[in-house]
C-alpha cells in the first residue's frame, strides 16, 4: 500500500512529464492562432490555417499521405496476420530462419537501405509513385508485425486450434474462425501504430519522391511549404504543422481506449 | 457409434519413451476410463486417438479402420478438454454449433440441435452468454454441449471435473453417467481421481509408466488386483501391506505378528511375500485377532478411521461401530481370511 506521501510524489512528477510532454504541441496550436505580422485580424484567428490550406497544397498532400498510409497498414496487417499463424501456430519448418531474417529488418537502420532503394525504384521507373513508399514500408513494418502478431497467437492456448480441428476445421478455417476473430485487437492496436509510424515517415519520401507534387506527402509538403517559402510567417507554417498533424492526432484519440487496452493486454493477462 | 482398438500403441519423444506398447479394445457403446498416477501417459494416449499426436508405433483403429494418418477432423471424435477450450469469442449457443457450422448444416437445425442439447444440460437459459461470464461448472456443460450437438462417433474426456469443487465434480460425474447411458455412445474418459473410475466405467484400464498395469470392470480390479501397484491404487484408503513368508500354515509378519489365511496358494511356502487387507476387510475383535496399537481415531459419522501399528508396520481400519479407544491404547482386529490379497515380494505380482 503506497502512502499518501508517496502517491502526491508520484502524481507530481507525472504531472511535470506530461508538461514538458504537452509545451511544444501547445505552443505550436498557440502560434498557429496568433494573427501573423501584416494580418488585420486581432485575438484568435483561424486565418492561418485558409492561408496554409490554400497555399501549401495541402489537400492534395493530405489525400497522399492517406493512400500510402493505408494501403500500407492494410497490406502489413494482412500479411502478419497470415505470416503470425504459420509462424506460431501451424509451426511452420523453417520457422527458426524466417525469424532470424525478420530480426535483420528489425536491426538494420532504415537510413542504410535509402541508397538501394532510390537504384532500385530509379531503375524500374517507379521513383515518384505511390509504389516507391508504399512498398518499403510495408517491407519495413512487417518484420514487427510480424512478431507482434505471431507473439499475440502463441499466448494463445493450443487447445483452441485443438477443440477447432476436432469440431471438423481444417488450417484455414482455424485462422478463419479462431485466430483471427481472437486477434482483432491486437491488429488494430498493431495498426494505429504503422498509421502513425508511416504517416509520419519523411526520410522515404524526400528521397523517393521528390520531383512529383501529385504524390507528395503530407509531412514532405510542409517541409517544402516552410523551407521554401514563408519563412517570414512562423503562424502560418505552425498552422501548417497543425493541419498534418491532425489526423493522427484524430486517428489516437478515437482509438485511444481500444489502443490502450492492446497495449496492456499482454502485461495484465 | 462405433469400437476402437488400439494396438502395441507407442509413443516417444526423442529417447523417452511416454506410452510403451499398450493395447486396448473398447467395444461400441462401452465407458471405459483410462487411470493411473500423475505423468503416467493417460493424457498422450487418449490425445493420439483424436489424432492430435502423432503415433511412434503401433495403431488406432476405429471401427476397424486405420486412423494413423487421418487428420483429427476427419476422425469423427468429440472431445471436453480439461481447461474446456471453450473459443471466448463465441456466445455458447455459437460454442455449441460451431461444428455444425462447419458442416454447413442449415441456420434452423443448427438452432434445434442446440436447444436440444441446452435442454439435456439444462443451458437453455445461458445460450447468449460468453464463456467468460460463465462459472466452472456451467462452461464444464457447455464443452459437454459442444461434444454432444455433434454426436460424434466417439467421446473423449480429459480429466473434465480436475476443475470443480468436490460437490459439483459428484454431481457432474452422476450426469455424464447418465449422459453415457442416455445416448448409449462410445466414450473414452480419463482421470486420476480412482473413485471416478470405480464409479463412473464399464471398464478400467489402469496405467502406469506408460503400461497398462490391468484392465477390467472396476470390482474386478477391486477384488482381484494383479499386482501391488494395481493392489495399492484402487480403494481408499489404501490397501494395507505387511511383509512377511508363510510357515506352518499360516502368514508370519517380519515383526512376528501372525495373520490368518483361507488358503495357502501352492509353492508360496517359504519365500518373501506381501500380505494385502483392505481397510474395510478388517473386524473389530473377534477370536484370533491381532493386537492394533492406536495411534489416531477419526470419527467421520457413517464410519470410524483408524490409524494404528501392527508390530512395527502402519494399519489403516474402516469401521462400521464407533471406537471409543485412545491413543496408545491397543484394539483387537480381526482381518476376514477370504478377503485376503498374497503378492509375490520380487515381483509384485499376485499369487
Ligand atoms: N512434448 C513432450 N516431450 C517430452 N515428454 C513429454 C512431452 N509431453 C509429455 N511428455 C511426458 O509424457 C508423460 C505423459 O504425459 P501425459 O500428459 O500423458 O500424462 P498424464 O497421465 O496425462 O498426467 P496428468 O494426470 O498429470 O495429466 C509425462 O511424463 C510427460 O513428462
Ligand atoms: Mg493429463
């Protein structure tokens, strides 16, 4: 039993993280509202976030930063599933080697494979497509998902695939109606993370992408949006900031409870 | 319905060796329980006639057709875990049907064949719950329930009471008798408990270090044990045990206590042997009784416990009369001769 000491201490320094957690974020919705130099407008304003939409292009960048993210979400999470049920529960022969090659793509910098990939996409032409981030990243997130998802079916008891095959189900039709109804949770929590993971991703995208607007996404736009021009409107660009920003934002507090309880699953069980 | 024969079964993991060279016969519509103590293989035996073991060597037949390499679900068996294995995500309506489902069997006979087996369990009024909000003996029913919508060829048990309170597991074990007797199927259950054994089969097989040690109807295992194992196993409170040899007609302890005899098998005069009376097989007083050093009374109501020493070797008596004896003290005890069980010292093996 923790005393009353202990418990305010313990509330204090929490309260201290989340301030320093929350002061950028504030401060950039903070700016974003502040008239910018040369605006008529006097206390808060929303004029720079018409300024930012209407001059950085961003719902174009948006709507590209949302294909890519899905489709690669959906991709990864199809295939850990299937991949996570081979691998723990029909165990799979060359399980041992499948995994020692995942661990590769978990360890390896995603800095390193940059070079190769701009060759390769470069020499088949796909260089500022929506194939030149879709496909790394789904190559990049699907080595913990893959884990994620085969770990969350191992907890499981055998006994379930078990029951099921004595009842008359055959491999698929465990997946079907067992593993895969059961693993519904940690599959969103699984995908909420790669949302944020690839919607957030720039390195790629400046490097594979960079030539053609029409695929641009969200976060390369705005570094292009403040790089290049409105350096002198810091509102604006905080605006900007905020607008890419949102969506995640959105996306983690609608599946805030669903996200939180994936996590802590595994611990509480 | 249907037979399985189960021949020179074995099973190993790399060099251990789990089930060695067992064979049994269950006849269609038989109750047959598998026994023995903890890790003697009962579990590996029964899981490789569902067929989710692999056989090392010998075969399982059912309905004399080779199973060895078809698939558990193409086997036609019906089996109640012992942690139930109820799928959580599924109401038990959707537990009990899931086979069915399979099967493609149609929405309306699905929904009948599961209210009628809800009736026969008395689940009617839980079918829309989760196995999650339901107690141990209810999700025991429902695996129950699952086993019985399909009506397999054969049933399989898995120590399915291990998890129940000791009134309930009564009260279960009476209704998958009558459950057996109802349905009049094949059923193959397993269970260390001997008391559910003795109960609950039409036949006993009882395991030990992967063998069968015997196999028969429960009394007679009770009345003829084959060997000491068998002898010590079954009956509660234990079969007592005293060494000793045979001379002039009669058994002499190693203590020097003398015991009396029906009969004197022939050849058994004069080496090592093992005396073996049930608890229950022995009187209070009578003529050519023993003297019983008391060492504890436990009154239980119906009967009356005694734990004392014969010589040097411990006795345990079930009584029908009260004992007013103290500790220390000493009571007469009369073993009744016909019910006296001889072993062979080296072997064990009975005479
Ligand atoms: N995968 C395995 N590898 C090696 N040995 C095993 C394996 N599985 C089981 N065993 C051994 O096989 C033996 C029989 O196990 P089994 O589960 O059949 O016992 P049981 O009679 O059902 O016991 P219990 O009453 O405790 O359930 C045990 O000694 C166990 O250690
Ligand atoms: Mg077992």
């Amino acid at each position: 039993m923790e005393s009353r000491k202990e418990v305010i201490a313990g509330h204090l320094v929490l309260i201290f993280g989340a301030l320093i957690a929350l002061h950028p974020f504030v401060s950039i919705i903070l700016q974003a509202l502040t008239p910018a130099p040369g605006s008529t407008a006097t206390g808060w304003t929303l004029e720079n976030f018409i300024g930012a939409w209407t001059r950085g292009g961003f719902s174009q960048s948006l709507v590209n930063s949302a294909i890519v993210a899905f489709a690669v979400v959906f991709v990864t999470a199809v295939a850990a599933v299937l991949a996570g049920y081979v691998l723990s529960v029909l165990k799979f022969r060359w399980r041992v080697a499948v995994f020692a090659l995942l661990m590769i793509g978990l360890v390896l910098p995603s800095e390193a494979r940059i070079i190769p990939l701009y060759n390769f996409f470069s020499s088949t032409g796909l260089l500022n497509t929506y194939w030149a981030l879709i496909l790394p990243q789904i190559a990049s997130s699907l080595p913990l998902a893959t884990f994620w998802m085969a770990n969350y079916f191992a907890q499981l008891p055998n006994s379930l695939a078990e029951a099921a095959s004595l009842d008359g189900a055959g491999e698929f039709e465990i997946l079907r109606y067992i593993y895969a109804p059961l693993g519904l949770s940690a599959v969103l929590t699984l995908s909420c993370l790669i949302f944020l993971y690839t919607w957030n991703e720039f390195m790629l995208a400046l490097v594979l992408m960079p030539d053609n607007v029409a695929v641009q996404t969200a976060p390369l736009s705005l570094s292009f949006f403040a790089g290049n021009e409105r350096t002198t409107e810091p509102e604006v660009i905080a605006a900007a900031a905020v607008l890419v920003a949102l969506p995640v934002v959105l996306a983690y507090f609608f599946l805030q409870r669903r996200f939180m309880s994936g996590l802590l699953e595994g611990a509480v069980k | 319905m249907a037979s399985v024969e189960i021949r020179n079964l074995r099973k190993s993991y790399a060099t251990t060796h789990v089930i060695k060279d067992v064979s049994i016969d269950v006849d269609d519509g038989q109750f047959v329980v598998l026994v023995g103590p903890s890790g003697c293989g009962k579990s590996t035996l029964l899981r490789m006639i569902a067929g989710l073991e692999t056989i090392s060597g010998g075969e399982v037949q059912i309905d004399g057709a080779v199973m060895n390499a078809v698939p558990p679900k193409e086997r036609d068996i019906a089996m109640v875990f012992q942690n139930y294995a109820l799928y959580p995500h599924m109401t038990v309506a959707e537990n009990m049907g899931f086979s069915l489902k399979l099967k493609k069997v149609s929405k309306a006979e699905i929904r009948a064949k599961v209210e009628r087996a809800a009736d026969i369990l008395s689940l009617s009024h839980l079918l829309d719950r989760r196995p999650k909000q339901l107690s141990g003996g209810q999700r025991q029913r429902v695996a129950m329930g699952r086993a019985i919508v399909r009506d397999p060829k054969v049933f399989l048990f898995d120590e399915p009471l291990s998890n129940l309170d000791a009134k309930l597991r009564v009260q279960m074990r009476t209704e998958i008798k009558a459950l057996h007797q109802r349905l009049g199927s094949t059923m193959v259950y397993v269970t260390h408990d001997q008391i559910e054994a003795l109960t609950m089969a039409d036949k006993i097989v009882l395991m030990n270090d992967g063998r069968v040690e015997q196999m028969g109807p429960p009394l007679e295992l009770y009345d003829r044990p084959a060997n000491l194992f068998v002898a010590s196993f079954i009956g509660s409170p234990s079969m007592n045990f005293f060494d000793g040899t045979i001379e002039n007609g009669a058994f002499r302890t190693t203590s020097g206590v003398v015991l009396p005899l029906a009969q004197i098998p022939s050849g058994a005069e004069g080496r090592p042997l093992v005396y073996g009376i049930r608890p229950e097989h022995l009187q209070l007083g009578g003529a050519g009784g023993v003297a019983v050093e008391v060492a504890v009374i436990e009154p239980a109501g119906s009967e009356t416990q005694l734990y004392g020493k014969l010589g040097t070797d411990d006795l345990v008596g079930v009584f029908r009369e009260r004992l007013s004896a103290r500790p220390g003290e000493s009571v007469t005890v009369t073993p009744s001769s016909e019910q006296v069980h001889l072993f062979d010292k080296a072997t064990g093996n009975r005479l």
